[in-house]
C-alpha cells in the first residue's frame, strides 16, 4: 500500500485518532494492487481495556459508514470516487469472543453495503507509527 494519508493526528484531542474518536477517519490508503481504497480504524488499546470499547467501535464504524454513504469520501478524494472501499480494523491485540462475534457481524453488515471489513492484530510499535 502507498498513498497513505493521515487525516486526524494533530495536538487537538478532539481530533485524536482511534477507535474512541468517531468523528476521525484515522487513515485513507490506497490499495493499488487490489484498487481498492481503505479506510483504517486504529485500536490501540487491548480489548476490554474500556468498558465501552464495542460501543466506541460501533460509533466509528457507523461514522466511515456515513462518511461513504454521504459522499464525504467522494467529495474529499474524488481520485478515489470510483474504487472499492475497504475498512481495515488495526488492533494492538487478538479479539476475544465478545469481540470475534462483534466483528463478524460488522463484516456482515458492511458486505451487505457493498464495504468489505477486515481486521487484522498489529504490534504496538506499529500501531504507533501509522
């Protein structure tokens, strides 16, 4: 992958990126070998470590939802208007079974729009660096 874009990181914390903020596309890369463009969610922290983690990735999930749907990803990068859309889960840590079936249902839902869901663990350091 290459063309990655960093969209939130700055010293405002509103605009801090990770799963606990939905209101920041973390990522946008685009997949040239799949032409497809992707948006990264980042999960730094391991699972279970806020009680409301499945709820804040609900909420940034239905925000890159929203953000597809409505035209922002079209409107802000019209390069990438007519690409599939990936949404690409980057965690610090394996999911445990709460999470596993949280994340199948995210995957069936965003097939059902035409987004294809995938997550994968990362090490922390990389995290860090994205």
């Amino acid at each position: 992958m290459n063309e990655t874009e960093t969209v939130g990181p700055d010293l405002d914390p509103a605009r801090a990126r990770g799963v606990m903020n939905p209101a920041v596309v973390d990522l946008i890369e685009l997949d040239q070998e799949r032409g497809e463009v992707v948006l990264v969610m980042l999960e730094p922290r391991p699972w279970s470590e806020a009680e409301d983690q499945i709820d804040q990735l609900e909420a940034k999930l239905n925000s890159y939802l929203a953000y597809v749907f409505t035209q922002g990803l079209a409107r802000d990068y019209p390069q990438y208007a007519d690409k599939t859309v990936r949404f690409q889960l980057e965690c610090a840590a394996p999911p445990g079974l709460t999470e596993e079936y949280f994340l199948a249902a995210a995957r069936k839902h965003c097939e059902a729009d035409g987004v294809h869901f995938v997550w994968k663990v990362q090490n922390s350091q990389e995290l860090a660096q994205r």
